[in-house]
C-alpha cells in the first residue's frame, strides 16, 4: 500500500506564580490528523454498526471503489 496522512500538533504553556506557594502551570494542545489516502485505492474499512435491513446481518465493508476489488 502507499499511503499518507498529515498530522499536525500545536501546544503552548505558560506559568504563573499566583503566591510564594502557589505556581499554576497551564498549557493547551491542539492536533489535527488527517485521515490516510491510498494512491492506488485500496484501503478499505468496516463499519460494525450498520444493519442490514433485510437480512438484519451485522458489520459491512466500506470501500473507496471498484478498483479495490
């Protein structure tokens, strides 16, 4: 398989003593993942909460296309 995905991560932090015996050290992170992409379509992935209406049957397949096949 030849995929890729982006993940970027930000954080910043910043200290205050408040008193001689209280310092508060807060901070806060931000990240974004992508999701991965197949060049040549063949990832695919199952989705455990679909029902069938039919035959009431459990869990299907999800794939990009026909290609994956």
């Amino acid at each position: 398989m030849d995929v890729h995905n982006w993940e970027h991560g930000y954080f910043i932090q910043d200290t205050w003593k408040v008193s001689s015996k209280l310092t508060l050290s807060l901070g806060l992170r931000y990240e974004l993942v992508t999701p991965f992409v197949d060049k040549n379509d063949l990832i695919a992935n199952f989705d455990p909460n679909f029902v069938d209406a039919t035959t009431g049957q459990l869990g299907r397949f999800v794939i990009p296309s026909q290609k994956t096949l």
